[in-house]
C-alpha cells in the first residue's frame, strides 16, 4: 500500500481548526468551497457533490474528539483509478498555531503521484480558506 503524508501549520488554534474538519457536513463551506459544491450526511456515509456536479461517497470511520482525528473511506465515485483508499486528518497544539496532517492509503501504488498531488493542492487550499475564514471573525 502507497501512502502519502502531507503537513501544513495554520495560523489558528488547533482547537478551531478541529471543529471545522469534525463538521464532516460542512466541508464544502468549511474546508474546500471551491472543490466540493455540496455536502450531505446519511447516517456514517458523506456524499460530496463536485463543481462538475459528480458524486463521492465517503464512509466516516471516526471522529475522536481526544486526539483530533477523523478518518474515512472513499466508497463510490472516485475520479482516480483507485481500488483502495483511506484517509485520516489529525490536529495537533502548535502553539498559537495547529498543525493539521493527513495521512492517505491507497492501491494500486502507481497511483501515489497523482494523489500526493491532490493532497498536496488539497492541504494547502484548506490552509488559506481556514485562515481567511478566521481572519472574518
């Protein structure tokens, strides 16, 4: 299994940074509004509306409120040619700032430059809009 480890410090307390990546619904105005055009919840399962009005379906697999973690699968409607993935954000106290990491593994291991590169453009998009979003408050 290919797995790609990607990290970004946040200029906001690890605690606020948290309660937007546990607020599983709210993605697309919390994380990634301008990659996820909607969000619904049905019972563990998000399913994610793109801009192109495709549909992911994730299972939620944990939200730990102790260690700031919340894990997933993606189930259904995968863009890439993936067989298997999994991914996990955890927050953690840096100071004034957070630390947000998240972990993805998938299959087949050929895939892994093409996914680090969405993590990559992913963590560092979440990075700006929770910034911006704090600097509103």
């Amino acid at each position: 299994m290919a797995t790609v480890c990607v990290e970004v410090t946040i200029d906001i307390p690890a605690q606020r940074v948290w309660e937007a990546v546990a607020d599983v619904g709210a993605v697309h105005r919390r994380l990634l509004p301008g990659r996820v055009a909607d969000a619904q919840i049905e019972g563990d399962v998000r399913i994610l509306t793109m801009p192109d009005g495709s549909r992911v379906r994730e299972l939620i697999l944990a939200i730990d409120h102790t260690i700031r973690r919340m894990a997933y699968t993606v189930t259904d409607g995968q863009s890439l040619p993936l067989t298997y993935h999994h991914a996990a954000f955890q927050v953690f106290d840096d100071g004034d700032h957070s630390r947000l990491v998240w972990l993805t593994d998938v299959l087949p291991h050929a895939m892994i430059d093409a996914v680090r590169g969405r993590v990559e453009r992913g963590i560092e998009e979440m990075k700006e809009v929770l910034e911006s979003n704090e600097a509103k408050r």
